[in-house]
C-alpha cells in the first residue's frame, strides 16, 4: 500500500510542477488497440503491486 500511495504523490506532484503533463493526462482519449491495452498494463501493475503487499497466509 506505501507503494502506491507513493506513486500516486509523485504523480500528484508531477501535475504540480507541470501543467501541460495535467492537460495530456486528462484529456487523453483511449480510441485505439494499443491504448485499450496500456491501459489494462497499468491496472495490471497496480493490482499486482498491491496483491504482493497484500498479507499472505501461509
């Protein structure tokens, strides 16, 4: 969880100090192949950050 509360800092903080990232960031349309599958990259990588954070019983 510390992970990506720190990854959602930077990214906070990288809309911050710059305000044509922000723009590209919340403008951005998903209208093609390669979109529709960055897209399930990144959620794949943030579940499979918190699922390894995640208590494991063994």
């Amino acid at each position: 969880m510390k992970k990506i509360f720190i990854l959602l800092l930077i990214t906070v903080l990288a809309l911050v100090f710059d305000g044509t990232l922000a723009k590209d960031i919340f403008d951005y349309r998903i209208e093609s192949f390669t979109d529709w599958v960055l897209v399930i990259m990144i959620i794949a990588i943030l579940l499979s950050i918190s699922w390894a954070n995640s208590a494991k019983d063994d």
